[in-house]
C-alpha cells in the first residue's frame, strides 16, 4: 500500500503557542484514520495544515508521494485533498445539486449560464456510485444534518478529492446517523478513497478506524491498529493518565419533587403538536434522565419546562408553584438552571467576552447587578472561577466566547449553570463536543450537584450517559414518554426499540420503574407502536 | 447552517470554504523595518486607535480622490483666469514647457472645508514646512478667536447631529432599525415649540424663567419624541411589523401631520413660511460665550456630550444595557438569559425617540426660535453619523464633530470659490464614503503591511470557529495535560 498522506515534522507556532510539535502521520491509501485527541490537542489546526488554512511553520506535507506547498484550500483541493468543517458551509435555500456543484458548474451557452440538466445527472451519478442516499432537489434547509453532512462529503468529491478530512464530524449526529456515516466511509474506502477524520470520542474512532492517531498537547502519542488497541489504552494516551470510563454507582436520595409536569402539550413554529400530554416529576436529589432520538419532542419539551416557549395546555410546577406563566427570567432567579442544547445559538453571546458570558442569565441579580448597575469586577471574579474550576482554555476571561472551540464553550456554558446554586438542573446534551476528561468532570459534578439536594432533568442523545447517570429513565419518542424504566435493568436493545417507539416483547413498562416514586409517571399510550417519527 | 448568527457579520468575508488567506512570506529576518512595522500593526489593531487611524486614511484618500474631481472639473468649465496652474518649477531661466490652467482650485477648496469651518485658525501661506524655511512655528493666526461665528455654525450642526446619531445609535445597538429619528425629531420639536408657547406667558422672568422654560422644552421634546418612538417599537415587539417599514412610514407622518397643525391652527399670521410665532427670547437656550446672533450655545453641546457619556454608560455599565446589547446581537441567547425580548424593543425605542425628540427641541430652542416646517434631515444625517461610530456612542460625538465641519466647510466653500455647491456636495459625500468603508482600508493595510498576526487570519478561515489547537489555548506556556487537576 502507498501512503495518500504524509504529515512529516509538521510543526505550527501561533504567537507564544505551539499548537503542533513536530507530529508525524501517515495515512494509507484506502483505510480509515482517526485523529484522536481531547479539546485543543492540536487535531484541527493539523488538518489546517494539510488543507492549506494554515502555512505550517516547519515541516513537510506529502500528498500521493509529492511534497506539497499549499497557499489557500483551492491548492490543496487540486490536489485531491477535501475538508468537511464541523460546521457545514452550505447555502440553505438551494437545492442539494446546487450546492454540491456551487462554484464548479457545469457551465453552457459557452459558460454563460449554468447546465442546471448536466449538474443534476452530475451529481445523481456521483451518489449513486458511491451509495448516497440523497434527494438532488430537495432544499438544504429542509434535510436533516445526517443528510446535510453527506452533502458536504459529496461536494468535495465533486471536486475530485481523494482524500477526504472531516472534522468531527459525529457531533452533530443522531446515533443512527452516525451508523449511516460510518457506512458511507465503508463505501469510500472500498471504491479507494482516504478517510481522516477528528474525533475525541474513542468508541468512534475504535469502531470505524483501521488506524488510529492519538494527540495530546500538538504532540503525537502514538498512532496504533484500532483492532490492536482498547479503550483504556486509548484514553490514557489521550489524557496521560488513567480515566474512570464508567460513572460511580449511584446512590441518590430522592426528596420532594422539584419539578412536576402535568399534561403539558407543545406546538413548535409551524403549528405542529410535537409534545402530546406529557407528565412526569423530577424529585430533589434524583437525575431524571429522557432519552430518545433527537426530534421527538425533547428539545420543546425543554424549552417549555425552561420558560423559553409556552406550552399549548397542560401546567408546569417548580418547587410547589406553578410556573406556567412565569417569564423566563423569574424562572432563573428562583433556581432554574438550564444548559441549553445549542450553545453556539444560545447558551453564549458569541461577540461577548467571557466575562459577559458569565453572568447571562444574573445579569440582573447581585452580586453581579446592583440598583441595575452592573458590577464588572464581581463578574470578572465569577467567570474567572468557572475557567479555573473547568479548566477552560484559553484561560483569559478577555478572550470572545467565539475564540473558543466548541468543547470549551460547553465546559463554561455548564460551569456558569452549575455555578448558579440551582433548585433544579435542566441539562441538554451537557457533554456535547466535550474531551473525555472534562466530561468526566462534569459528570461528577452533576452527580455531586444531585447528591446536594438538586434535581436534575438530563436530557441527552447519548445513550450510556443517561443510562449511568439517571436514576429514573424515560424514553421518549414522537412527543411522548413511552416508558419510564430502570436504568439499571433495562437493555440497550430494549432502549433502542423503546426509542423506536416499539415496546419489547414481555416489556412491563409500569413494573421497570421502580425508584423513587413510579407512580407518578404514567405511561401513557401503552401498547401503542409506533415505528414513523415526525423526524426532524 | 452555520450556527453563528452573529460572528457572520464579523468574518463575513468567508462564505466560500476556500477563501485563501494569503500567508505572509516575509521571512525570518527581525529588522528595525519590521519590528516598527509590527508595531504600527499591533497599533492599528487596537479597535479604538484603529477606527482613528482608519479614518484619517480614509480622510487622505478622499481629499487625494476629491483633488482629482475638482481639477477635473476644472478642467470643464471655462473661466477667465485660471484659479490653479499646474506647472513645473523654471530655475536658470529653463523655458516652460508645460503649463495648465485650471478653474478651480483643491487646495484652497480643502482649506475652506476644513479651515474655514474652523474659522481660519491657521495663518495664511504656512504649511508644515515653514519652520524649516525659516518661518514662524506658530501657526495660528494672528486673532484667531476659537469662538468665531463660523466654529458657532459648526458646532451648531454637531450638537444637533450628536443628538440624532445617538438615537440611532441605541436602537442599532439593539439591533433595531430605527429609520424614524426625523420623524421623532421633528414631532420633538413641535411639541417643544407648542408647549413654551403656551408656557411662556406664566414663566417669571429673567434666568429662572429662562431654565423653567427650556427645561418643559427639553422634556416635552423627549417625551413626544420618546412616545412616538415607542410606537414602532411595540408595533415591533407586539405585532410583528418590520420596524424599517413603520419608521419610514411614519416619518411621512410625523412631517405631514406637523404641517398640517401648524398651517391651519397655530400659524404666524405675520409670516409667509408656514410656522409658529418665534417664542421669546427668554425661552432659548441661553447663548453662553457665544453672541446670541450666533445661535449656538455650549449649554446644548454639554448636555450632548453628558449624554454621550451617559449612554455609553448605560449600554456599558448597566443591566439594561447588557439586555440592549445582547438583544442587538443575539436575540436567541437575550432570551435564554432571562432578557424579556418584546419590553427590551419597546423601550429601547423609546429612549431612541426621546433622545432625538431632544435634538428637536433644541433645534427649536437653540436655532430657530420657532416651530418651522421643513426640518433639515437631521434624523437621516443621524444614521450615517451612527454608523460611521460603528454605533458607538463615544465615536457618535467624533462622527458628529466630522459632518458639522463638513456641513459648515461648505457653506464656506461655495462663499469663498466659484465651485458650484453640487461639486462641494459631492466632495462631502466622497469624504464620508470613505470614511465609512473602514474594511477596504483594512484589506489595504494587510495587503501592504507586515506578516499580520496569523491567528486572527485563521479565525476568519475557519467559519468563525478556532477549533482545536486554538492559538490563544496555551498562551501561558503551561502546556498542561487534556486532564483536569482535581
């Protein structure tokens, strides 16, 4: 086999920092190589480097054999190397075809106007070889991320890539989703095409890669065999010390409840019911877990509990008052803390520094406000402390909360909600797009949080996490709460057809849930299986 | 797609996920040039010393520009002795084999702009180099008065555009289009002219008259100005209506039906322009080093400049003001934070309107003496006078500054030459398109300037996100593992 790539000694220097040290990697043609690493390792500003974002400051890059100097992406594109970004550079309004060949049209009338004919067949051939499952006509903002993630992928084929780099590309996906993904880089591969992609979650880079590069502090560890290696070997050559993969045992003590939803049905923009009749409470001192596939209703139901959308009928009580109609910020300052989904949208002010980001939510509240003036230094102490407790980086309270990668903006997202001294912690997806360590972390201190007497409604796509956090576990699927189970008892297959919105067979959906307090969750449409979902 | 609302506006120059950013070549070597270059950078970057620096190229461009159409049109005209001969100097009795006659001329165009908005304060025939020929380092004119009538009409058009460009200000900042400044400016003024009319007959006299008088003024000014401001904003908040389209809308309005009033209840019948009869003297603005003919006083421009400050606080140091701020930029996250998104519009539309409903009544108050219809665009001159401060309120009061002279420089101008004032205009508007294009003077100085810090040129590449091995990461050089320390 023959190396595609060839990273030799790359070495890149930013004003006072090395993000790479003379790492090496080489990938063979054909195979599947995962760059693993934690937040800030050095992973992206490496593919930066092999895709021309980024000149690097010594070192050699090799592509196909050839030592290359690529200036600006457009060179390292000619020369078959493709990126797909975390976040995907598309134009929503046009259609798939559109996109894939934005830029490099077919062109007629001797290039005076775009063969829309030719472009179209262009790119149905091009999915239809490489098994592609896409609609060329539909509109980017009407397809769902998965599909979106494709388009990309198709887009640098178009161009003729022949080695294809994908940062992160698992964090915005379902886990179906990234089944699907995974099999499109089978495909890939098959038909002779290089795959390296970002990720800092090992159970992804163990499953889909053949070889495996592990970064930590720009430098590389090692690079191994994926079937060679185990998860533990992994995580302590990405950390540098030995990781606890599994959460401590629980042992929460349920109190009153916190929270208690009856009834609640909410519509979304377009006028859709996507959350029909739910009940549940959440109880001091226990983690309310929801599962389910993203879509079905958790995200509404979330923002109805939060106070960001008002539900359609149904009531809404926190600590013995009924909130219903209470305005977000009432909802905060009685004890509501709520990481929200989208951090990027909002979760943070991406112009504000850290230190506004701080106090979001109690910029009204002292110590930070008094008399309605705002007091800096005081918020300046407090985000100081949330980037000392998780480990933020870059440690500068000054720097814009959007100089910061994903991971660190999620570590103080949940640094400033945690540090609110909630009655009730309304958490969604709070590890996403974070390393192993911090994760770690920010498990512990939810559990700590819940072990102080909070209740903790933990909604996540991720399904070890709510099963080894929560003490209660609820599926939900097409705006429903299909079943509250026993994390404890219930399976993974079990999960996954309840998440489908089938029932397994001799499943008992009363009899799972046991603690604390089943009686108060009904299951509703019981024996009901539904097996279409609105999707997203 | 991308989930960064806000931060598009920012690196907005990267759509495609190609845009190459051209890596500066210039090698190792650490000369005195370079270092003094870099310094220059760090220097520009620097967002307050940067939008100055910008500015005063931008200033030089466009005269260099505005040199060019005014020679050109010169050129155009016919005249009968020429104002400006371009020619080459003849020492040793050399013939003259190249001589132009021009019928305007730039230099003395940009110096009655500039200096004659200024009262001429510099003495005739010096330039920067007379000390080295030899002659006198004092520049200024001898009986050069700084408060010249002329500087009363510069600061006269400042103090009014401070006020509309700081009404704007705050409603961009929270991300309103407030389009409707005229509008409330000119309602403000109306009811300010209305409201001491009726008053005067029962004010004292003398001084506390006088502050009994221009206080209702002021507040009546911003209390009509700050509820027709409110208007749009809850129509906004409450009904959903795009605030560009009522503000517009109800500029018409407010003109309309301010003629309407005047010209059929309150008119001076002694006049032939349609407006109210001139209020008493003891009711204007006290003039205040200046001569009452002058019609400026430096009590209005104080309560501009404490206002300018005031807001800056507002937006800087206060709750509201973060509420304000986060709304403008990103109303998602205003949300989430507790910022209760229909109130924040209303109100901060209010205060728009009341500040501008202010510029109105000092308009009345300071200037005319009257109720007049037919107000200047203030309100319009506000917007660019808003954005060319990147709706800062700090820089609204240099922007403000920079179009009085403009305004004032003007007048001179076409006083003191034969340029017609369509050509002035033009100048004038070449000077603020420049000024207002500081992004062109940033590729500018990139393209020419130093290896550019690395790091933020990669931010702009990368959608807006420094993933990963972000520069700023290890700034501290600790370098520490992924793992927590606990």
């Amino acid at each position: 086999m023959s190396r595609a790539v060839h990273l030799d000694g790359i070495t890149k220097r930013f004003p006072g920092v090395v993000a790479n040290d003379d790492v090496d990697l080489a990938v063979e043609r054909g195979t599947v190589h995962a760059l693993l690493g934690e937040n800030g390792a050095g992973k992206t500003t490496l593919m930066n480097v092999l895709y021309g974002l980024y000149e690097p400051t010594s070192g050699r890059v090799v592509v196909d054999g050839e030592e290359r100097e690529f200036d600006s992406p457009r060179d390292a594109i000619d020369a078959g190397v493709g990126m797909i970004h975390q976040h995907f550079m598309l134009v929503d309004p046009m259609t798939v075809a559109e996109n894939i060949t934005l830029g490099n049209e077919p062109r007629k009338w001797g290039g005076l106007t775009v063969d829309r004919e030719r472009a179209r067949r262009e790119v149905v051939d091009l999915s239809e070889r490489y098994g592609f499952d896409v609609d060329p006509d539909a509109r980017i903002e009407d397809v769902s991320v998965g599909v979106q993630q494709r388009v990309e992928i198709l887009k640098a084929l178009y161009r003729g890539a022949d080695v294809l780099v994908l940062d992160e590309p698992t964090a915005v996906l379902t886990p179906q989703e990234v089944e699907d993904l995974f099999e499109v880089f089978d495909e890939l591969t098959d038909q002779g095409k290089t795959i390296v992609f970002i990720t800092h979650k090992l159970g992804e880079a163990m499953h889909a890669a053949d070889e495996i590069t592990v970064l930590r502090d720009g430098k590389n560890v090692g690079t191994v065999e994926a079937d060679g290696t185990t998860r533990e070997e992994l995580a302590r050559m990405m950390v540098g010390r030995e990781v606890l993969l599994e959460v401590e045992a629980r042992a929460g003590e349920a109190g009153d409840p916190v929270l208690d939803v009856a009834d609640v049905s909410v519509r979304d923009e377009r006028g859709v019911t996507v959350v029909d009749g739910v009940s549940f409470d959440v109880h001091a001192g226990e983690v309310f877990g929801i599962a389910g596939v993203d879509g079905n209703g958790q995200a509404e139901l979330v923002e109805a509990i939060t106070g960001m959308r008002r539900p359609e009928s149904g009531r809404v009580r926190f600590e013995d008052e009924d909130v219903t109609d209470w305005s977000r910020r009432r909802r905060i300052d009685a004890g509501m803390a709520y990481v929200p989904e989208d951090r990027q949208e909002r979760g943070l002010v991406m112009a504000f520094d850290l230190v506004g980001n701080g106090v979001l939510g109690s910029q009204h509240t002292p110590p930070y406000a008094r008399g309605g003036r705002m007091d800096w230094a005081a918020a300046r102490e407090h985000a100081e402390s949330i980037i000392e407790e998780y480990d933020v980086r870059p440690p500068d309270p000054d720097a814009a909360a959007r100089a910061l990668s994903g991971g660190n903006q999620q570590k103080f997202v949940v640094g400033r909600e945690f540090a609110r001294d909630p009655a009730l912690l309304v958490a969604t997806h709070p590890t996403r797009g974070v390393d192993i360590g911090s994760t770690e972390f920010i498990r512990e201190r939810m559990l700590d949080l819940r072990s102080a007497g909070v209740g903790v409604l933990l909604v996540s796509s991720k399904l070890e996490e709510v099963q080894g956090l929560s003490d209660r576990l609820a599926v939900m699927h097409d705006g429903d709460l299909v079943a509250v189970v026993d994390p404890d008892s219930v399976t993974e297959e079990e999960l996954g057809l309840l998440m489908a919105g089938e029932y397994p067979e001799g499943f008992d959906p009363g009899a799972a849930a046991e603690p604390p307090d089943p009686g108060d969750v009904e299951s509703r449409r019981a024996g009901e299986a539904r097996t279409d979902g609105e999707g997203r | 797609m991308s989930g960064d609302g806000e931060d598009d506006r920012d690196d907005g120059d990267d759509r495609d996920d190609g845009v190459p950013i051209q890596p500066g070549g210039t090698g190792g070597e650490d000369s005195v040039l370079d270092r003094a270059r870099a310094a220059l950078d760090r220097l520009a970057r620097a967002s307050a010393t940067e939008r100055f620096l910008l500015s005063v190229a931008a200033l030089v461009l466009s005269i260099v520009v505005g040199t060019v159409l005014v020679l050109a049109a010169g050129r155009a005209t016919t005249c009968e002795t020429a104002a400006f001969v371009l020619t080459h100097p003849t020492p040793f009795g050399l013939p003259r084999l190249f001589s132009m006659g021009f019928c305007f001329d730039p230099v003395a165009v940009f110096d009655r702009l500039f200096f004659g908005a200024l009262g001429d304060p510099i003495k005739q025939g010096w330039g920067p180099l007379t000390p080295v020929r030899g002659g006198p380092l004092n520049p200024f004119r001898q009986g050069y008065e700084l408060l010249n009538p002329q500087m009363a009409v510069t600061l006269r058009e400042t103090t009014i555009l401070v006020f509309s460009g700081l009404a704007v200000a705050i409603a961009f900042r929270a991300g309103i289009f407030n389009i409707g400044t005229q509008g409330q400016l000119v309602l403000g003024a109306l009811g300010t002219g209305l409201s001491v009319l009726w008053a005067a007959p029962f004010a004292p006299a003398g001084i506390v008259g006088t502050v009994l008088l221009v206080t209702l003024g002021l507040a009546v000014g911003a209390v009509v100005g700050g509820i027709y401001g409110a208007i749009p904003g809850a129509l906004k908040a409450y009904a959903e209506a795009n605030e560009v389209i009522t503000t517009i809308m109800l500029n018409f309005v407010a003109t309309g039906v301010a003629f309407f009033l005047v010209a059929n209840y309150v008119r001076n019948p002694d006049s032939q322009a349609v407006e109210t009869t001139p209020v008493p003297d003891g009711a204007l603005i006290p003039p205040l080093l200046f001569e009452p003919r002058d019609d400026f006083s430096f009590v209005a421009l104080g309560l501009g400049v404490a206002l300018v400050l005031g807001v800056y606080y507002m937006l800087e140091r206060t709750a509201f003001g973060y509420d304000v701020r986060t709304s403008g930029l990103q109303p998602d996250a205003a949300e989430y934070g507790g910022v209760d998104a229909e109130r924040t519009v209303v109100y901060s539309m209010a205060l728009s309107g009341a500040i501008g409903g202010i510029g109105g009544a000092i308009y009345v108050l300071m200037i005319l003496g009257k109720f007049q219809t037919g107000v200047p665009s203030y309100g319009f001159d506000g917007i660019t006078v808003s954005i060319l401060a990147g709706n800062n309120p700090l820089g609204v009061g240099f922007a403000a500054f920079l179009f009085g002279i403009l305004k004032s420089g003007s007048t001179v101008v076409q006083f003191a030459t034969d340029v017609p004032p369509q050509l002035v205009g033009v100048l004038r508007g070449l000077i603020i398109l420049f000024v207002a294009m500081p992004e062109f003077f940033r590729l500018l100085a990139r393209g020419i300037g130093p290896t550019a810090d690395p790091e933020a040129r990669a931010v702009a590449a990368d959608g807006g996100e420094v993933d990963d091995g972000d520069a700023g990461g290890r700034s501290d050089g600790s370098g520490t593992g992924g793992g927590s320390d606990e």
